[in-house]
C-alpha cells in the first residue's frame, strides 16, 4: 500500500533516506548543512510501498524570476523541488514509479505555484508545463594521467589549453579548507552570481565557510592574491565542481576562470573517478574541454487549474533554448 509522509526538519529524516540518495548533495549530511545556513522554508517528502522508503523529495520555497531564462524580470514566490545550493542534482529521486507518484502527491499538497528542476527523466504527463532547463556538462574520465588527457584533445582545442596553461607561470594554486574562505572569496562568488543567467540561491559567507570536510577549497593566487576560486567534491567515482568565484578584473588579463576549469579536470583525473562533472552554466569552455552536455528538464505546476492552464500554454518561455555550437574536443568520442 503507498502511502506519504512530510517531515519538516533533516535531524528527523529516516536512515533509508541516505540509502535511496543517488548522491552526496541529496544526503542528509549535506540536508541539514544547507538547512543551517541556507533556510528556505526545506519540507522533505517521502513515499512508502507499505514500510519500504521508495522515493523521496525535497521541497523548498523562494522568491526568483520565472521567466529567468528570457531575461525578464518576474519576481514570484515559488515552490522548488529541488536542492537548494545551485546544483545539477535532482530534488527528487527513487523509484522512477514511485516518483511520479511522489510528485503528484506534492501537486496536490502544496499550493500556488511548484517548479520541479533539474529532472533526469523528460517529464510524460501532458497536464503540466515542461521542457529544457540548464544541461549539465559530464567529462568521461578514461585518462591515466594529465599528460594523456592532453594528448587526447584534438590538435585546436590543445593548442588552446597548452597556451592557457603555459599563462600560469606567474600563477599559482594552493589547496586548503572550506573553514578558510573569506569575505574576499565570497565577493568574487557574488561576481559570478550576479552573471549568472539561471539565479536562484544567494549562498552566504557562512554556508562557505562552513561546508562539511568532503568539500575541498582550491585558489588561484597571483602574487599573493586570490584571483579566484573553486570548491570540487568526489563521491561515489564522480568528482563535482560545486562552485567558484573569479576577480573578473583578472580574469581577461589571466584567464583565471579557464585556469580553474583546467585544475577541476586535472584534479578529476588524478582522483582516478570515472566521471567528472563540471556542472551547469558556462558549457562552451566546459565543452571544448571534452565535456558532453547532458540534459535534464523542469516542470511547472500551479494549484489553481485556471493558472496552470496558462502556465501550460506559456512554457516555452519558461525553459532553457539555448543551442550549442557542435564541438568535439577529444580524438575519440566520449561517451
């Protein structure tokens, strides 16, 4: 028998949940992190096949432009199934059924308006608003080492990290804990958010600061200043690039951006892990590194069946257009 439940806190969410997560950032490690230093209201539901957890969500609520990807300021207040960090994973996984399921029973419990991101599967149901939303960009790791990585890239795309690379003798990189992020880190994170074109969560000082022991700190320093960032994560044979922050006063002068995308890469492949996953935004640089983007869609709901009905009719403004140039930066395909 299927039944629901809704928990209102991460210290009361059951040890099966961490055991259906499909990773880090949907554990209740990282759950209880973001709901100390990123509270938004987190509601977290759960399915049961009788006594057996076989999905589970999390549910949010914030104020952001619906029609973001247009470019039009529409600020409203909105449900998101998601998780509440900016990140390509999905707020709600299991069992494919059962999530359906899931998803219907939080349609039916939450009112006003509901947006499900970063969704793996195209959503079915005809009776909702859907379509595209910001790919992620996935790099194969079937390298040894850096210098076969290298040697992999088709002669254009080489000869453009080499001479990106070579831009690094007047910098340098240095690896240290979350616990040392500062307000100058955290400026440079703002930089990159106010550019964003997908803005959701304005992450603080504090959630940086604070971030559990997995989370590893690299800095991009150029005579002793910090021109840049990036936080990775490896979990499960995958090693995430999380987030970053760029002075973009540098960043023309020393490609500082492009010289922390190569450092996540490098990082990747001397974790040995079999996928790196560079994330959302920025796919061009990430593709011509090898990257194949990877999609994943949204779907809109509103409670009021007139609403919805529009919202239905107005998607294609709601998802992510965006076509990209054909890039294959490896010899052999990556797949």
């Amino acid at each position: 028998m299927i039944s629901f439940k809704c928990i209102s806190t991460a210290e009361d969410l059951p040890y099966q949940w961490d055991e259906l997560a499909q990773c880090y950032f949907q554990q209740t490690e990282f759950l209880l992190h973001i709901q100390k230093f990123n509270s938004c209201k987190q509601r977290y539901y759960l399915c049961y096949d009788d006594e057996m957890l076989v999905s589970c969500a999390i549910v949010y609520t914030l104020q952001i432009d619906m029609l973001t990807f247009v470019k039009v300021k529409s600020p409203l207040k909105m449900h998101i199934v998601g998780v509440p960090c900016s990140v390509s994973s999905s707020g709600i996984f299991g069992n494919k059924d059962a999530v359906v399921l899931l998803k219907e029973h939080i349609y039916q419990k939450e009112k006003g308006f509901m947006l499900s991101l970063n969704l793996e599967d195209k959503p079915e149901s005809q009776a909702f608003a859907s379509g595209n939303t910001l790919p992620t960009i996935k790099l194969t790791n079937r390298f040894k080492n850096w210098d076969e990585y290298i040697s992999s890239l088709r002669s254009g795309y080489r000869r453009r990290l080499i001479q990106a690379y070579k831009k690094n003798e007047d910098l340098y990189f240095s690896k240290l804990n979350c616990a040392e992020f500062n307000r100058e880190m955290h400026q440079q994170y703002l930089n990159v958010y106010k550019r964003s074109s997908g803005k959701l969560e304005k992450l603080t000082l504090d959630f940086f600061k604070n971030l559990p022991p997995a989370f590893k700190l690299t800095v991009c320093l150029k005579k002793d200043k910090i021109i840049g960032w990036n936080i990775g994560l490896e979990d499960k044979g995958i090693y995430y690039f999380f987030l970053g922050g760029v002075d973009y006063s540098q960043n023309k002068t020393d490609n500082t951006y492009f010289q922390l995308l190569m450092h996540v890469v490098k990082d990747g492949i001397e974790s040995k892990v079999q996928t790196i996953e560079l994330g959302q935004t920025a796919e061009i640089p990430k593709m011509r590194m090898g990257g194949i983007p990877q999609p994943l869609y949204m779907e809109a709901h509103h409670s009021q069946k007139g609403i919805n009905y529009l919202i239905k009719i107005c998607s294609p403004l709601l998802e992510y257009k965006r076509v990209f140039e054909k890039t294959n930066a490896l010899k052999e395909a990556n797949s």
